[in-house]
C-alpha cells in the first residue's frame, strides 16, 4: 500500500478512537461514535486485504 494512504487511515483511526473516547464520556453520541469506529476499522482491513486480480478486458 502507498505510504500516504496508511498514514491517512492511521490519521482516521485515531481521530475515530477519539470519538469513542468522548461518546464513553457521553460528550457525543455513542452510537454515532461507534459506527464511524467500525466503518474506519472495515475499510482499513478491506484495503489490506484486497486482492489486485486481473479482472478482465
């Protein structure tokens, strides 16, 4: 993967972590904060785990 895109995700990741933080101290909505959570960590692994097949012409 390119640098700059794990560098962009581990930006999204904290800043979704500390979301969560403030959702567990009711500053936000938990469930909001929760489901960015998830989003950012399914598309990181998605993202890591995706296979470059050839597709086709």
């Amino acid at each position: 993967m390119n640098p700059i895109i794990i560098t962009g995700m581990t930006l999204l990741f904290g800043g979704a972590f500390f979301l969560q933080i403030l959702g567990l101290m009711n500053m936000i909505p938990v469930i909001l904060s929760s489901l960015i959570l998830f989003v950012i960590i399914v598309s990181g692994i998605y993202g890591m785990t995706r296979k470059k097949t050839f597709k086709g012409f």
